[in-house]
C-alpha cells in the first residue's frame, strides 16, 4: 500500500484499509479523498483524484450527480445503482454504487463494489459456509458411524468365532472389509480437522515438483505435466504435507478427466504460479497472493456439480469417494486460501490463492 502523509482526519486514513473502493467527496462531488483500493482501481494517485468530480471517473456522470444530489437532499439515507467506472486507458469497470451521507455536513460517502468482486464474495461466503457445514457433518459423522461401526466389526468377529463352515466365514469377512472400509473414509473425513498443522518455510514450486513427480509416475505415458512458474514467488510459511496433498488431489483428479485423451496421447495438464498483487479475497485485502492454477484439457466438470465439487461425497467419476476437492479446499482454507473452478469442455481449471507475506 502506498505510503500516505495527508492532512487528512484519522477517520478518513482509517478508509485506506478497506478492501472496497470508497471516496468521500463534498456537496458538488469534488473528492476530499480516495482510498488506495481506489486508487488502484482508477490507476492515478491521490493526488491526481483529490479535487477532481468523482463524476470524471464515471461513464455516466449524471446518474452520480443526480444521486449526490438526493442524498444531500435527504431523499434518501442511502441510494444504490449499478455503473461504470473509468480506468486509466478508458477501460470500464462495472461497479455497484453505493451514495450515504457522512455524520459531518455537506459529506457524502461513495463506495463501490466491483460487480465481479461482489459476485466472488458471495461465491466465497457460500464456501466459507460449505466449509463449516462440513466440519459440523464430519464431527456428526464420527459420533453416529464409529461406534456402530466399532460394534459392528466386533460382533462379525465374535461370530466367525463361533462357526465352522468356511462359505459362512465369507460372508463375516464381507462385514469385516466392509466395516474397515467404512472407518476409513470416516477416517479422512476427519483428517483435516484432527492433525494439528506442521508449518514451516516452503517453496511452493517444491509442491508442484513433488505433484508432477507422483502424477507422472502414476501416468508415465500418454499425459504431458506442463510447468509455467513464476520464479520470483517468495519462500512462505505453510504446512507443506497439507499443501501437497491439496494439488496433488485437483491434479489426480484432472488426470482420471483425461483418461480418453491419455490414450490418444495428447493429454496435458499445466501447473502455473504467478504472484497477484493489492488482491481481495475473503473479505480481506492482500499486499502479495500466491495464485497457483492446475489446468486441464479434459472434457471439464459436469454442469449437474460444477457447483458443488468441493462438498463432501460429491463426485463426477464413477467409483470416486468426493472427498478428494473437499480436502483440498479445507486444506487451502486452513492456509487462509481458497479454490475457485472455471470449467467448459476443453479446459478445466482450479486456481488456488493464498496470502503471501
């Protein structure tokens, strides 16, 4: 963030350290001040924007003036819509306007919410929901299934005891395998919530190597693992056993989509690291963000779960547990991460992003 000496109020500085972008500016629409998500939304200085109309950096410069205007006016407490905002070199940038007065008179407070940013923050908050709806389930899960399972095992066992035929015994041993089969899963369900994490300093291209190694050990012929690394992403300080079990769960995943191009022979998955710069997810604003994306050329995600790969049991593939993408996101999640999809027929792709220090 840049560094700010202005002979402004705290209250107003304080703007500075939120996410969204926000101008305060006086009755005519002159800006008193912009923050720095501002600023590096509209691509100039504070001090190319303080005393300049807000409405230059708007395409439609009237509605702004119209909506200053009725909330100065004391129409509304609030006024709401949706416009354009300028950038520099004219792109423009759908944006939700949101216009309130300030307790000091003749200021009003204009913020605004990126449509693309407010659509992802809703997508974020359905995860963060999913993710505590999981860890509740898991949790339910241990009580309701371990111990009828425990009890279960243990009476197929007492049983194969007391019989003598071996066509009988089989079918004790199916209880058995079936019942171990069970506690497994339950088993990595639980996994994330129950190993305290092991943190240490890491590179994140020792991740995608050791994920390129295991997967094309697994599929040596037919799939080609692509790396494009950004090698100037700094060490950080995360659980790398956890982390590598992420990727290689999105990439294991990808290579199983890829069954019918591996046999063609011209199956390819991309590992790309890049660094993002003054980026928000989760509700928080980053200096620095790892962003890694695991890329595809399968016959993408099932439109009937696009939007519900990352829940528990949920899976595309036949024979596939569901768990492998729930893991993953909880994983990344515990790193104050997320994982996003954008899939279409040709092209899937899951990105993950992490703060960087």
């Amino acid at each position: 963030m840049n560094a700010r000496r202005r002979p402004h109020p705290a209250r107003f500085q304080a703007f500075d350290l939120l996410p969204t972008l926000l101008a305060v500016v006086d009755a005519a629409g002159v800006v008193l001040f912009a923050n720095a998500a501002l600023e590096d939304a509209v691509g100039l200085s504070w001090r190319s924007i303080e005393g300049t109309p807000l409405g230059h950096y708007f395409s439609e410069s009237a509605t702004l003036r119209h909506a200053l205007e009725g909330v100065q006016g004391n129409q509304f407490a609030a006024l709401r819509y949706d416009g354009h905002l300028k950038r520099l070199g004219g792109e423009l940038w759908p944006v939700h306007v949101i216009v309130a007065p300030t307790e000091a008179p003749g200021e009003i407070v204009v913020e605004l919410l990126p449509l693309e940013q407010q659509a992802r923050q809703e997508r974020e908050e359905r995860l963060a929901e999913q993710s505590r709806a999981n860890k509740e389930l898991f949790r339910n899960l241990a009580h309701e299934i371990k111990n009828p399972l425990g009890g279960i095992r243990g009476a197929a066992q007492l049983l194969e005891m007391e019989i003598e035929g071996r066509g009988l015994r089989e079918y004790t041993q199916v209880i058995i395998r079936e019942a171990d089969r069970l506690q497994a899963l339950v088993d990595r369900l639980l996994a994330p919530h129950r190993h305290p994490r092991v943190v240490s300093d890491m590179n994140i291209h020792e991740v995608c190597e050791r994920v390129r190694a295991l997967i094309l050990a697994e599929f040596p012929k037919g799939l080609k693992v692509v790396r494009d690394y950004d090698t100037s992403i700094p060490e950080f300080r995360a659980d790398r056993e956890q982390l590598i079990q992420a990727v290689l769960n999105i990439a294991h995943n990808a290579a199983e989509a890829l069954t019918e191009r591996i046999a063609a022979g011209d199956a390819e998955i991309t590992l790309r690291t890049r660094v993002l710069r003054q980026v928000t997810f989760g509700r928080q604003r980053y200096r620095l963000a790892l962003e890694l994306h695991v890329i595809d050329n399968g016959p993408g995600v099932p439109e009937a779960i696009k939007d519900r790969v990352f829940l528990p049991l949920v899976s595309g593939r036949e024979g596939g547990s569901g768990l492998g993408l729930t893991l993953a996101q909880t994983f990344v999640q515990q790193h104050h991460g997320l994982i996003e999809l954008e899939s279409w027929p040709g092209r899937t792709d899951f990105r993950i992003l992490m703060p960087l220090p």
